[in-house]
C-alpha cells in the first residue's frame, strides 16, 4: 500500500472516531454501493432483481436471494450492445455471488462479511479473459454505520480475484465506501476501488493505476422498487476514456 492509499484509510478511520456509533438494528443497509459490495444481506425469505445499463447499450441482470439470516447467494449476466444496431457480445458465462455474514453490527463493533463474486462490470474482453472492469473475487468487508445528520454508514474490504489473470496482474486490492441518507428517500453512495490488479496492464484501455472513483444518487421510490444513477470512473482510470461513465441502476427487492 502506497502512501496515498494509506492516507486514506486514516481519513475514513478518523471521521469514524469522531461520530456516535449505532448498531445494524433497524438499519436498511445496502447490499452493495455503486460497485463494492458492504456487509449487507438480503434477509432470509427475501429476493432482489438488480438491472444495470452501461455504456455501449449494455445491459446487465442480477438476481439475489436471501437463504438464511446470514447468507445469500446470487447470479448475474449480461452482455455489451444488447441496446442498439451491433452484434451483441455476451458474457462468456454467467456470473455467481455468495455471501455469509460472520458478525452482526454491534454498538463497538462493524458486521464483518465474507464472499465471493465472478461478476465484472462492463464489456466482457475474450482475448483476455477478463471484464473491462475486473470482479472482486474472493472478498472480506466491514460496515458499521453512525447518527450524523442521519444514516451513515462507513464500508471498507480487501478482496483477491484468481480467475482474471491472463493479463498477468493478479494482486490483492482493497476498497472504501459511504452510504449518506440525505432525506428518508434519496441517499449518496461513494467508493473508491484500488484495484490494484488492474494496474500493470500495457494495454491502453485497461486501468492506469489510479483506482475507480465512483458516485451515485439512489433515489428509493417505493418501498420495493429503487432508482440509482452512478458515475463511474470519475478518475479516467483508462488512457482512451475522456469522460466518466454515466449508468443507471435499477432495483425491486420483495419478500416469497
């Protein structure tokens, strides 16, 4: 870890010390922010339908499923071009998540989850194996969430993916977010992925090594049903990328 990345975990670490901590009772925690996953959980009993369209008329489906009180598991495909007048490139398979919550979020302490996901995000490239934006792999992350002018809740992980390697970078990498409720409708999320599996790359549209700066707005419709606009890749982490990404995500989630 170099010293800009140490410099901001201290920063997170240090807005923590300074807020009222709360526990997970009662709290809607999200399952994942723009990109990165949180200690979150679908309940047991409980099902959510996620749609992602990215640029280039892609389009990408995740269905989760909660199957205990403390795990849930997922699956996931899409394709680039499915919007539009060229051949659609599909994902070469589909992809899969799974999830266990090892601690609940206490007073003290943050909820601490292991998972797994084989989902990348963007256009599958067949040549290399691998997602425009590499998937998380294996992963263990924290959340703990505090009072301070409503619901906010701290995220940070490690995670290491073994199956996108063909471009040679296969280190381990860590991520940040925040979820900040402005209203009991609209919330903001905010992450930041290092990926520094990403980073050694020659090829001209992979990553530069500057890490995934990501923002949304997710806006909570109804009870079940959620609107989210994110944009992504705010730091041009690729050399023939002039601007962000502009997404949207929609989300209904429903008990059986």
């Amino acid at each position: 870890m170099n010293r800009k990345h140490f410099f901001v975990v201290l920063l997170i670490l240090t807005l923590a010390g300074g807020l009222m901590a709360q526990g997970d009772r009662g709290i809607n925690q999200p399952i994942n922010l723009v990109t990165i996953p949180t200690a979150g959980v679908l309940p047991r009993g409980a099902y959510a339908v996620e749609c992602r369209l990215f640029p280039g008329g892609g389009l990408w489906g995740q269905i989760g499923v909660g199957v205990f009180e403390r795990f849930m598991f997922g699956v996931s495909y899409g394709g680039g071009n499915i919007i539009g007048n060229q051949k659609i490139n599909w994902y070469n398979q589909p992809g899969v998540e799974v999830r266990y919550r090892f601690f609940e979020e206490s007073v003290k302490f943050p909820a601490l989850l292991l998972g797994f996901s084989s989902q990348g995000f963007g256009n599958y490239l067949d040549s290399l194996k691998r997602y425009e934006t590499k998937a998380h792999g294996f992963y263990a992350v924290a959340s703990k969430n505090f009072h301070f002018l409503g619901n906010l809740g701290l995220h940070a992980g490690i995670n290491y993916n073994p199956l996108e390697k063909t471009d040679g970078d296969a280190d381990p990498s860590f991520f940040l977010g925040i979820d900040k409720d402005l209203n009991s409708e609209i919330a903001l999320v905010v992450e930041y992925d290092a990926a520094l599996n990403d980073n050694h790359s020659e090829i001209s549209m992979l990553g530069k090594g500057r890490g995934y700066l990501n923002a949304g707005i997710r806006w909570r419709l109804v009870d079940k049903f959620t609107v989210e606009v994110d944009f992504n890749n705010i730091l041009l982490n690729r050399e023939e990328v002039d601007f962000m990404n502009r997404e949207l995500k929609l989300t209904f989630s429903e008990i059986f």
